[in-house]
C-alpha cells in the first residue's frame, strides 16, 4: 500500500488535475460548483501525497516523458515547494468553499475554469525546475488572474484588471529577457544546472537586474506596488484573497529560488541585498501608512498586503549572515500572511455582501451582525500584526532574531514600526464591532460556509503560531536555503 | 499518564473551554451560561488548590509544548506563579458572581462572558509561563482579551478609551518583544530562572545592552502596570463597566504588568545582578514617583472610578518598589502586595460599581450619606479604603510594614518618607469621601435609584465586596497562618528568590 | 562585432522601445501595442542568441521558447484587446481610469 | 478553671462592644450601650492578674490585665458609663446613625489598653482614633465639621509617625511587646528618631501644647458625652501610650530629655497663663488638660532623664492617668451642666477663625501649586509674562493675610518645625 501510494506521480497529477478540472467545468457549466470542489479536494489530496512521498524518500525529481533538460519539463519538490504547495491547497479549499456560496449562477460558470487554471498554474510553477517554465507558468496564472479580477466587472475592477495585465506582462516580458539572457550565457535553463554554472559577469548583473525588476514588479513590492491596490480591491472578495494570499507569493517564491541558487553565492557585493532590504523596509512603512489612510476596507486589506509583502524582502539583507533563520522567517511571514490575509478579504467580503458597501466608517451596523466574521477579521488581524500566538508572531521572531543578531537596529525599527501601524489599522476596523449601533440597516444573509471558510483560514493562521518546529524541519527537506549552518 | 505534567495545561483549560463555549451561546440561555461560567471556576479553584498543596510539599508541575526550535512553551507551577494563580482563580469567582449580577439584562452578556473567561484564562497564562516568551504570548493576549471588555459599553467614550488602551498597550507589546528577542539573542534562552541564572555567564561587554534590555523589558510592563508616565490609558479605561474594572485593577492588566516587573527583576535578571547593573536604584526611584503621582492626581478627580484609578497607578507601584528596593523583607512586601492590593481594589471597585447600579451616583460630590442608604456597600468600601491608606490591621498595613522593614534593612531610608507620603495622601482622597458617605445628610433624591425592595441591592452585587472586604481584612488579621498571602510570600521569597 | 550580436541589440532597443512608449502613453491601445513590440524585441534577442556557440546549426532551445512566447503573447493581446473594449463600453474612453474614487 | 474565664472574659471585652457595632444587633437590644461596657466592668472588680496569647492573631497578639492596666481600665469604664448614660436616654438604640462608632471607639479603646505590644496597641488606638471622629461630628453643624477636620488631620500626621516609630522598633527587635521594646530601643542607633516621633505622635494624639488646637476646637463644639469621652478616649490614651512605648527607666537621654522637660513646662506655663486669664467656664476644663498633660510630659522628659527614679516612681504613673481622665471628665460633666443653655453653643473665638482661615488657605494653595505643577507646563508656556506675574503674586498672598503674622498660630507652626528640625538633627 505504502509502496504504491509512493509510486504515483503526484506532481503531475498537481498540474494535470486542476487544469483537466478547469476544462471540464468549462464544457459542463451545470454541475460547475460540484466539479470545482472535486477538482480542488483531489489537488489538496495529491498535494498530501506528495508530501508523503518527499518525507519518506527525500526530495522529488520527475523529468515528465523522460526529456529532462534543457527541452523537456523538469518537476522538482523539496520541503519549500511542498509548503508552497500546502498553503495554496488550503488556502485554495477555502477560497473555493467560500465561493460556491459567493458567486451568483452566471459568474461560477466563469469563476471555476479560472481559478482551477490559476491553481493548476501555481502548482506547476511550485514545481518548476526550470527559469522558463516559470516564464509559461507566471503567465498563464497571470492571465488566469486578470480575467478573474474582470469578473466583477464595473468600472473599477476592468480599469484595476487593465492595470494589473499591463504591469503582469511588463513583468513577463523583463523576466523573459532576463532568461533569455541567461541561456546565452550559461547554456541552461535549469535552476540545479545554472547554479553550478554561474560564474560572475556583466551577463550575470544584467539578468540579475532583469530579472529582479520583472519580478519585484509582479511582487508589487514598493515602489513597484502601484498596480496592487486597485486591482486587489476591486476584484470579488475570494479573487482578492486568491490574489493577496497565493499569486504575489508564487513571484517571490521564484525570486527567493532565483536568488538562493544562482544570484546568492555569486554576487558579492551585498549592495543589490540592501537595496532590496531598503525596499522593504519602504514598504512596510509605505504600505501601513496608506493602509492606516485608507476609508474602504478592501483598500485598506490591499495596502495592508503591501507592507506586509516588505517583510518578506527584509531577509534579503540578513541572510548574509544568518541565513537559515532569515528564510525561515521570510517563508514563515508569507505563509502565514497567506492564510491571514485570505481570510481578512473573505471576511471584507462577508462584510460586503452583507452590508452592501465597505466605507469603514459605516461599518459598526455590520460587523456587529457577523460575530464570526468579526472574529476571523481579528484573527487573522492577530497574525498580521505578528501578536503571539500566531504564525506571523513566529515569522517576525525569527526576523528579528536574525536581525538583532547582525545588530540591524534600522531593520528592527521597522519591523517595530511596522507592527504598531499594523496594530492602528486592524483596530481601527475592529473598534466598529463593539459600538452601540442601531440595526436599520437594510441587509442580506450571509451564508455559513462564507463565514466558516474566513474563521478557518484565520484559524489556520493562529495554529500556525505552534507548529514551528514540524513545519519548519518540513522546509529543511533538501536543504532549499543552501547552507546548513549552525544557529546562534 | 502522569498527570502532573498536565495540571498547568488543565488549569488553563478550565476557563478555556468554557469561554469559548459561551462565545457560542445564544444571548438569552443565562442558566446554562452561568452554569458553565460557576463550575469553571470551581474546577480551576480546585486544580489551583490541588497544586498549592502539591507544591508546598516541595512537588514540580511542569507543562512544556515546542513553541520553535530551542524555544519551548513551558508552563510551569512554583510558589511564586501559584500565588498569582490562586489571586486571578478567587477573585475571577467572585467577580463572575458580581459581573452575572450587574449585567443582568443587558445585551450582548455571551461575547462578555466570552472574553471575560478568555481575559481569566490570559492571566493565568501570564501567572503560570515559565519563560520569558511564554509570558510574552499570555501577556499580548490578555491585550486582546481585555479590550472587547473595556469597549463592551459600545459608547463613543467607551471607543475613545481603548483606542487609548491599545495603543499603549501594544506599544509596549512592541517593546517587550524587542527586549525579549534582543536577550535571546544574546542568551540563547530565555527560562526564568532564579537569580538569573542564565546572565551571569554573559561577559561584560554586553552589559550596556542588558541594560537597555531590561528598559526595554520593564517599560513594556510598565506600560499595564501602570508606572508614571505610562500610565494615561488606566483612567480613561474607567469607561468599562464595574466588573471589567475591578477585574483589570485587581488581578489581570495592571496586576499582569506589576508581575511581569516581579519576573524581570527577579527571574531574568535575578536581583544582585540588576543591582549590579546598577538598574534597580532609578527602577525604585521611579515606583516612588509613580507612588506619590497617583496619589497627588486621585486627590483632584470627583468621579468615584476615576480617583479610584488613580490611586491603582499608585498602589501599584507598591509592589514595583518592593522588588526595587531588592533586599528579602522588601520583596516579601512588594510580592504580597501583589494579592493585598488586588483583595483592597477589587473590593472598592465593586463598591464603586454598585453606587453606580442601584443609585446611579458616578460622582464623590453625589455621596452624600449613602451610607445610610447602603450601609454594608459602604461598610466594605471603609475597609478598602482603610486598607489603602496602610491602617492597622488591614492588609495594606502588612504591605507597608515590610516594605518599610525592608527599607530599612537595606538601608535605604529614603522610601520611609515616600511610605508616609503616600499614606498622607492616601489618607486625604480616601478620608474626605468615608466623611461623605457616613456623616453628611443623603440629598432628598438619588440620580438614578432602582428598586431592589427591601435590601439595600441584589445580592449578587452585595456579596462580592462583602467577601472581598472580609478577605482583605483577614488577610491582615490573620497574616501569620500557614497559607496566609504573607507566609506564602515568605516561601516564594525563600524558595525562588533568596536560595541559600 | 557578429551579426547576431547586432541582432540582439536591435532587440534590445525594441524592448526600451516598447518600454518607454508603454510608459508615455495613456490610449491602452498604444499600451498594448507597446507590449507586443517589447515582446517582438525580446524574441529577437532569444532567436539572434539561439547562434551562440560559433556552429552552424543554432541551438532549438530559444527558438522554441519563442513559439511558446509568441502563443503567450497572442493570448495576453487578445485578453487586453478584450478588457480594453469592457472598459471603453463602460467608461466610453479607452484609457486607465484615475485612481479610485471614494465612492461608487 | 480561673484562667480560662479570665481567657473568654478578656477576647469579651474587646469582641462584645465590636459584635454589638453592628446595627442589626445593637438596636435590638435594649441598654446597649450599657451593655457592652458590662465585660469590662466585671474585668475591673475581679481580683489578680491575667493575660491571653493569641499568637495567630496579626503579628501575634496578646491581651493582659493587671494592676496598672486596672487604673486605667477603671477610669475608662467609669467615663464610658457615664457618656453612654448621658447620650442616650431612651432604652432602645434606633436609627442614631453614631451608635456603631460608639461601639467601635469602645472596642479600640478597651483594646489599646489591654494590648501587650506595640502593634496591637497601635491597631487599637487607630481604630478608636477613625472611630471617634464618628462620634465628635454627630452633630454636624459648620464648626463641628471643621472642628473634626482638624482632629483627623492631627491624628493621620500622629498616626504616620507613630507608624514610623513602629518601624523602627520592630528594625530593632523581633519581639515588639512594650518592655522587650523598652530595653531593645535604649540602646538602639535610632533611638533618638524613634524618641521624637512617639513623643510627638501622642502629643498631637493627646492634644499636648502646642498641638492643643484639636483638642480646643472640638471641646467648644461637640456636645456634651463627647467632651466627656475626649478626655478618656485620645488625651489620656495618649499619655499611656507615651508612658508604653518610650524607653523610660532603661536608659540617660541626655539633652533630649531637658528639651521635652521644658517644652513640658512651657507648655504647662503657657495654659496656667490662660487659666490665669480666667477664660469661659466652658472652655475651662480643655484648658486643665492643656496644662496636666505638660505637666505629665515634663514627668515623662524627667523621667527620660533619670531612670532611676523614673523606677521608683513608675507605678504612680497609670493611678495618675487613670485620676487625672476622671477629673477631668467629672470636670466636663459639671461646667457643662452649669451652662446647659442654648447660648452655650458659643461662637468661634476669632483666633479660632483665623486659623481655621489659615488651614483651609493653605490647603488651598497646596492644591493650586499641585494642580499646577502638575497640570500647568502647557498654559506657563502659553500665558503671557503679565499672567505669570500674577500667579506669582497670588502665590504670595497667603504669606500676608491682615495680622496673620502676629497671630499665634504662625509661631505655634514655627514651633513644630523648629521642633522636627531639632528630632532630625538629633537623628
């Protein structure tokens, strides 16, 4: 049993499955919530799967049809793709619950396809082995998403989708200069090749820098971040949460691959990592004062996902010297921020749906009547300001462990900072809830799985705070942040 | 199955569950609410008194979960967390009692209780971590717990007052992280330790940074604690209805600070080496500041919650100079303030809360006389007072008879006058509302009178400050008992902090 | 100076090309246009360095890429065109909305 | 047999008034107050000595009657009867909301006196001190009230320094009843320290010249078993407790003694002076206890002096306190039945009024400075240079109210300090 439950590919089945589903909700509109569902349990259950096979027998390897490199397509899993993978099956599970109450009749039609293409898309690029790959991969979740962005429709969310496509290709299109650029160089588009190959050299530096932009760009990390808000606030609630929570992670995954297998051991000069750092800790700043701003909730979700998106580059500067417990940090940060911030943009749409609008300061009728999508709002508020316990709490212990190690006190400080601006934005929506407000307002019901699926992830995001250790002895799994080096 | 190493865990548990529980309930199933608000909190008197036992015949309750690599969850009894535990487990019975009394028929009572079990069970997190970042999480968690209660009123001023709240609050939560992630960067741990243990093998050159560490530290326990000029959020977190204040004057907020100081000097730094450090001296000097402020700004409030708030900030810092002054008798002093003032405080804020309920008097100029019209209110409202202003034998009397012994053992005399000061002033925002209350004539209507019938007011508000007034004189009269706060003090003193 | 080489440059003068008028412009049409001559610039770099090695046949490795590019490009174009006629019907202009407004 | 009656009869005496200070109890029975004299009265007809250990009581507690204890219970008994005679002719105690206080100061009373340590004794007399104030304002009218004010101020600041005292003591010895006190204190570094502030805590308590001003006030303006049980209860509680805690007879104080010997006699003088003056019949018998309690204290600086003789005469001194509390309140008894009319409520004596005016300025003024040290950085910075001015004026109005300067009271005030100084440097 155990030997065949093995032998299944299930990385393929990872891609294969979702974009099979997509198309079959495509051709068979009617039954579209219960095929979607399906189609996302069965991706969650691969995903467990090949969880199984990476714990049992190491990192996972596949040359699918047996072409290997440079002309075939390489799947490669370690302990941080299999993370990747998990926080985008659970997140994906309940975004999808979340939907099937969410959407009328006439948008599921067009929400599943989507969405299964973008999961499918995720997958493959968590799985990607390859810099091109990653080029098809970013692109068909790219449009994946635009589309779905567009289907709220309106003024607001075409302009934001329009927004988003431009900066996404724009993105694209630098990323793939950037690999072709490399290609030259080098001969490979294979990360494991590339990161034995690379040799500093002007080629290098201009990829480097290509490729970074490309990718800053699609990370939307400040000042690149322009595109974000609109688009994030305007798209319909689970989109913004799909949006937040999965497709500005997988550009930093593919960064943070980048970075650690080629760019990391070449480049010595630490400036590009400061710069980075730098940029960051502007976000953070940046982003939590605008969201501190903010009047409508979605915004203020969206400019929340800006300063938290800095966090994540603040590792860059520290891992100089305290690698692993920067990355750890870092990928800790997203993946909590992943759940969290899911689970805010569903409650934000519970609000919505319920309330009819989402201006703050009219909100204490609403959340007054929604105790459990308050209670997600708060939770997942927990993580974001990194208050114990919660994952975003372990996250920024361990950034600042590494930080206070190096004695980055200018690090520290927005790290400080960032949580307490944090703090004034969740709680300026969270004081509405305890107001004495009359209930006159005219209201629809929310349906139970809307609320549950925000309480579970946010949830999600709390348990988080205590399973440190498994998780991340489960991203040591091959050694994904390359040197195994003591700790403190 | 040794249970032993799950006692601490079930203690928490005990309220826990419950709360979450309640959060579920629907609004109008009092009995059952009450049913499981009451039997938690027997549950946890019993397992509190079952480890007390335990622990005085020298036993070890020790709960420990993997938090992070290296870094453990610890939750662990010894002498000094049970007698904070067995504070919050007492006191949170009694002001279940009182708080199912005065909110009778008002909304929303199922997301109190909920948060009012959670603020219990952040508490005894706090009282029972065994770590610096296990107390850390409780601590941060009892600000979220807390704040849904100090807004429960829902009124603007209620808003106003805990925005107030947390942005004190989790700025100094901001700083008790740096501190704490600072020291482990140093240390490589973070485990209370008895004379701490853990720092006296760090090399000199890091001693400017363990002092900044330990303002770090005690600013962010400062800030719940209350010490000047941290204090600003704890009058104006006077909205909250009386429960809620009687609570977080006497056993969670302030007592959670004024405990965290107690860990900091005595368990992360340990006491010879802060005093090497040379930070226990400003430490004292500025628990005597905060002890004569308090008092001097209590003197000018006329709203009764107010003035007694005030008086918290000064009270409070009773048991921060006790640890400060750091010779054996003081600390007695400083930790068995610790339930003395929570036993004193909570009794006048239930009294202040049941002027308001039955009479609707907010104010001290409204006082007039009403102890005529509620003379056993009142009656436990004398000892309080009394009882602050350190008379004989109440226990605020025994507080200052050791902080003064302790003074005087170390030779720091200065903190007599600050005693006397305090007392003084004690003396003259207390004196003047018992001279109200007892000798003036009662106005010809109250503001705001409801009708209990023939009984001065429900039972439920009246039986709590009786209780609580009789503890607090009894803790006084009774001091030299086994099992008495102050015996108890003396063990944690000989046992924790003072290890031959 | 090899003939590849220039190649690559031309395509790299494209791409700025595309870049800067994708900047300047407001009309998404020119935007969208934009973006396709930044991607014929980028296929050119891929075709002209596909001759890196000195051999007479060039490496297939960037040529397909450039298939699978140009399939991407297509559909992307194709997904703009298609908002760029929503938002005109909506909007009655075929350009980016201005930040968003408070209300709706 | 005995000593177990002795044991139940002594906790009664003190435990009996306490129980009956609650109202349901008192007003259901008839003679109340009588009644709870009753214990202590049989206490003073039985023969021999007894004592009671209650060691878990407080810091250790014990009661004890004897010979000396006798006096002084003997006389305390005989006032209280008498003022629970006079102020309560109906049998049923109903409604008077002073009755508890009553009780209280009783208990407080009856307590200090039986107490055999220094903290017991301390506890007691603070309860009959707060208690008393219960019973000098049942009348409430303006000067009561101000009259009562006074006291209490008087007996916070004396019950803070004997606090200190206390302190100070139990630094010096473990065991705190009066005699290991005694012994432990003549020897101790603080003793100096310890000798002032007891001195001038009882002073204040027992309205001892200069801090006779209480003692006058509320003399004039309560009604008549009050001013009864004003010399039982503080004055001459406050000259046993003097006669308890001071190192008498162990050791040569030098220097301080002559000083307490002379602030005695002066103090004697200056009321023989008044008496000489031929003040109101009234007013008389505050003015006897003026001067008998600085006769009493220049005993006790003599006595300071040498403790020789202080042994031989010791046991003169409780006989002394004990006669000097029934004269004085036979004293009271009888000039107050003399001018039992309506107009005997006299009005304020104009000294009386300016001191009143002086206190209550400078409480006033206190709490401006306070109010604006604390408060006033923000309108200091903001108020113009002709408003700054102004405050400093009026903050040096107080100093020169019409003829204040030439007043008593100022000297009295300059008195104290010069006093306290003195206690500091002699510390």
């Amino acid at each position: 049993m155990g030997a065949m439950f093995t032998t299944i590919p299930w990385a393929s089945a990872l891609i294969l499955l979702p974009l099979a589903g997509g198309m079959i909700c495509f051709l068979w509109p009617r039954m579209v919530n219960a095929l979607g569902l399906i189609t996302v349990f069965a991706t969650a259950l691969s995903v467990i799967g090949l969880g199984w096979q990476i714990i049992n027998d190491g990192v996972y390897h596949h040359p699918i049809g047996g072409w290997g490199a440079p002309l075939g397509i390489d799947l490669y899993a370690d302990g941080l793709s299999l993370l990747m993978l998990s926080m985008t099956a659970l997140v994906g599970i309940c975004i999808s619950i979340y939907s099937t109450a969410y959407f009328k009749r006439e948008h599921t039609t067009r929400f599943w396809p989507l969405w299964l293409f973008l999961l499918g898309a995720l997958n493959a690029l968590f799985l990607s082995a390859d810099i091109f790959n990653v080029y098809v991969t970013f692109e068909l979740m790219g449009l994946a998403a635009v589309a779905l962005v567009a289907l709220a429709g309106g003024r607001d969310a075409l302009g934001g989708a329009m927004r988003y496509l431009l900066a996404a290709l724009l993105g694209s299109l630098a990323y793939l200069l950037g690999v072709a650029l490399l290609y030259h160089g080098f001969g490979t588009v294979d990360i494991a090749l590339l990161s034995q190959r690379v040799e500093p050299s002007p080629v290098l530096w201009a990829t480097l820098g290509l490729m970074s932009a490309g990718l800053l760009l699609k990370t939307a990390l400040f000042p690149l971040h322009f595109w974000l808000p609109p688009a994030h606030a305007s798209a319909p609630a689970p989109v913004s949460a799909l949006l937040s929570a999965l497709v500005v992670k997988a550009s930093f995954y593919i960064l943070l691959r980048l970075w650690l297998e080629i760019f990391e051991p070449v480049v010595d000069d630490k400036s590009v990592a400061s710069l980075l750092g730098l940029l960051g800790a502007a976000a953070v700043i940046w982003g939590s004062v605008q969201a501190l701003r903010q009047t409508r909730l979605k915004l203020l979700i969206a400019y929340s996902t800006v300063a938290q998106i800095g966090y994540l580059f603040l590792a860059f500067p520290l891992a100089a010297a305290a690698g692993v417990t920067a990355w750890s940090a870092a990928v800790y940060l997203a993946v909590s921020h992943a759940l969290a911030k899911a689970a805010m943009f569903l409650a934000a749409g519970n609000l919505i749906h319920f309330g009819g609008h989402d201006r703050i300061a009219d909100l204490d009728r609403v959340v007054q009547r929604l105790p459990l999508t308050a209670g997600a709002f708060a939770l997942a508020g927990v993580s974001i300001m990194g208050l114990p316990p919660s994952g975003g709490f372990i996250g920024k212990w361990l950034m600042l462990e590494a930080a206070l190690t190096q004695e980055r006190w200018d690090l520290v400080a927005v790290m400080i900072l960032g949580g307490l601006l944090a703090g004034a934005y969740i709680f300026k929506v969270l004081g509405y809830a305890f107001t004495q407000a009359d209930i006159t307002h005219e209201s629809k019901t929310v349906p139970a799985s809307m609320e549950w699926a925000a309480l579970l992830l946010a949830m999600g995001a709390i348990l988080l705070g205590f399973l440190a250790v498994p998780v991340l002895s489960l991203v040591g799994i091959g050694d994904p942040f390359g040197v195994s080096e003591v700790r403190p | 199955m040794n249970w032993d190493a799950w006692l601490p865990l079930l203690v928490i548990l005990s309220s826990l569950l419950p709360g979450l529980i309640i959060f579920a309930l629907a609004e109008e199933r009092v009995r059952l609410r009450t049913v499981l608000n009451l039997s938690g909190a027997l549950i946890k008197l019993a397992l509190v008194g079952w480890m007390l036992w335990g622990v005085y015949n020298g036993n070890h309750y020790e709960t420990r979960l993997a938090l992070l690599p290296n870094l453990d969850l610890v939750l662990r009894a010894g002498p000094l967390s049970l007698f904070f535990v067995t504070l919050s487990a007492v006191l949170w019975m009694v002001t279940t009692v009182y708080a199912i009394g005065y909110l009778e028929g008002s909304p929303h009572r199922s997301r109190f209780f909920g948060f009012f079990s959670l603020c219990v069970t952040t508490t005894v997190g706090v009282a029972l971590a065994g770590n610096l970042i296990t107390f850390l999480l409780f601590y941060e968690l009892l600000t979220l717990a807390t704040y849904p209660l100090l807004v429960h009123r829902g009124t603007e001023a209620a808003r106003r007052a805990g925005r107030t709240y947390l942005a004190y609050t989790i700025f100094g939560g901001a700083l008790l992280l740096l501190g704490t992630a600072w020291l482990y960067s140093i240390t490589g741990t973070l485990e209370f330790a008895p004379q701490g243990g853990f720092l006296n093998g760090i090399g000199k050159e890091h001693h400017p940074a363990l002092i900044i560490i330990f303002i770090l530290l005690i600013a962010g326990f400062g800030v719940k604690a209350a010490l000047v000029p941290l204090h600003g959020w704890l009058p104006k977190a006077m909205v909250a209805p009386a429960p809620v204040s009687a609570l977080l004057h006497a056993v969670a907020v302030v007592k959670a600070g004024a405990f965290g100081i107690v860990r900091v000097v005595y368990d992360v730094f340990g006491v010879e080496f802060a005093a090497d450090l040379g930070v226990t001296g400003p430490l004292a000097w500025l628990a005597a500041f905060t002890i004569i402020y308090g008092s001097l700004r209590a003197l000018f409030q006329d709203d009764l919650k107010r003035r007694l708030a005030f008086s918290t900030v000064s009270q409070v810092s009773y048991i921060t100079l006790g640890v400060a002054i750091a010779g054996p008798i003081a600390t007695i002093g400083g930790v068995v303030h610790l339930v003395h003032q929570g036993l004193m405080k909570i009794t006048l804020f239930f009294c202040a809360g049941n002027l308001a309920e039955t009479l609707g008097i907010h104010k001290i100029s409204e006082m007039n006389g009403v102890g005529r019209r509620m003379p056993w209110t009142m009656a436990a409202f004398t000892i309080g007072a009394f009882g602050m202003i350190g008379a004989p034998p109440i226990a605020g009397f025994i507080t200052k008879w050791y902080l003064g012994l302790g003074a005087l053992e170390v030779g720091q005399d200065w903190v007599i006058f600050v005693l006397a000061g305090s007392s003084l002033l004690n003396a003259a925002y207390f004196l003047p509302i018992l001279h109200r209350a007892w000798f003036q004539e009662p106005p010809d209507a109250w503001p705001e009178e409801h009708n209990f019938g023939r009984k001065e007011t429900a039972w439920a508000l009246l039986l709590p400050p009786v209780l609580t007034a009789i503890l607090a004189l009894a803790v006084g009269l009774l001091v030299t008992l086994p099992f008495s706060p102050l015996e108890w003090a003396k063990l944690i003193a000989a046992r924790e902090f003072y290890q031959p | 100076m090899s003939t590849a080489f220039l190649y690559a440059l031309v395509g790299m003068g494209l791409f700025s090309l595309g870049l800067y008028a994708l900047i300047v412009h407001t009309h998404l049409l020119r935007k969208i246009l934009a973006l396709n001559v930044m991607g014929s610039g980028v296929f050119l770099v891929l075709v002209a360095l596909a001759k890196r090695t000195g051999e007479i046949q060039p490496d297939p490795v960037p040529h397909a890429m450039v298939i699978t590019g140009i399939v991407v490009a297509v559909s992307a174009t194709a997904l703009a065109l298609t908002l760029t006629l929503k938002l005109n019907e909506e909007t009655g202009r075929a350009e980016l909305p201005d930040e968003q407004r408070e209300s709706h | 047999m005995n000593a177990d009656i002795y044991a139940i009869l002594l906790l009664l005496v003190v435990a009996w008034p306490l129980l009956l200070a609650i109202p349901a109890l008192h007003s259901r029975l008839p003679w109340s107050r009588h009644l709870a004299i009753i214990p202590a009265a049989m206490l003073t007809v039985l023969p021999g000595d007894a004592s009671l250990e209650l060691s878990w009581l407080l810091f250790g507690t014990g009661f004890a009657v004897n010979s000396e204890t006798r006096w002084i219970l003997l006389m305390t008994v005989a006032i209280w009867f008498t003022a629970a005679t006079l102020s309560k002719p109906s049998m049923r105690d109903h409604g008077n909301h002073a009755t508890p206080f009553f009780f209280l100061t009783l208990t407080g009373n009856l307590g200090a006196i039986l107490a055999t340590d220094l903290i017991s004794f301390f506890s007691f007399a603070t309860l009959m001190g707060y208690s008393f104030y219960g019973l000098l304002i049942q009348d409430s009218n303006d000067e009561v009230r101000r009259a009562g004010r006074l006291y209490i101020i008087f007996l916070v600041v004396a019950d803070l320094l004997l606090f200190e005292a206390l302190l100070l003591a139990a630094f010096t010895t473990e065991d705190l009843r009066y005699e290991a006190v005694r012994e432990a204190m003549a020897g101790a570094s603080s003793l100096q320290f310890y000798l002032w502030m007891v001195l001038i805590g009882f002073a204040l308590k027992a309205g001892v010249w200069p801090a006779h001003l209480w003692l006058l006030a509320t003399y004039r303006s309560v009604q008549r078993s009050t001013a009864l049980l004003l010399m039982g209860v503080p004055v001459a509680m406050g000259l046993l407790g003097a006669v308890r805690w001071l190192p008498l007879g162990e050791f040569d104080i030098q220097g301080t003694s002559e000083v307490i010997q002379i602030m005695g006699i002066v103090a004697f003088l200056y009321a023989a002076q008044k008496l000489i003056r031929r003040p109101a019949l009234k007013i008389l018998p505050a003015w006897i206890t003026i001067a008998v309690t600085g006769m009493f204290i220049a005993a006790l600086g003599a006595g300071l002096a040498h403790p020789a003789i202080w042994r031989q005469y010791e046991y003169l001194s409780y006989p002394f306190i004990a006669f000097m509390g029934i004269l004085l309140a036979t004293l009271t008894f009888f000039t107050s039945r003399l001018q039992d009319s309506p107009q005997s409520i006299n009005l304020p004596s104009p000294r009386m009024a300016a001191f009143h005016l002086w206190v209550a300025r400078c409480f006033n003024t206190l709490q401006r400075w306070t109010k604006e040290s604390l408060f006033g950085f923000q309108s200091y910075w903001s108020s113009t240079w002709l408003k700054t001015l102004k405050q400093i004026q009026r903050m040096l109005d107080w100093q020169k109210p019409e003829g204040f300067v030439g007043e008593w009271s100022a000297r009295i005030t300059l008195f104290v300090l010069v006093g306290l100084a003195l206690a500091w440097l002699a510390a």
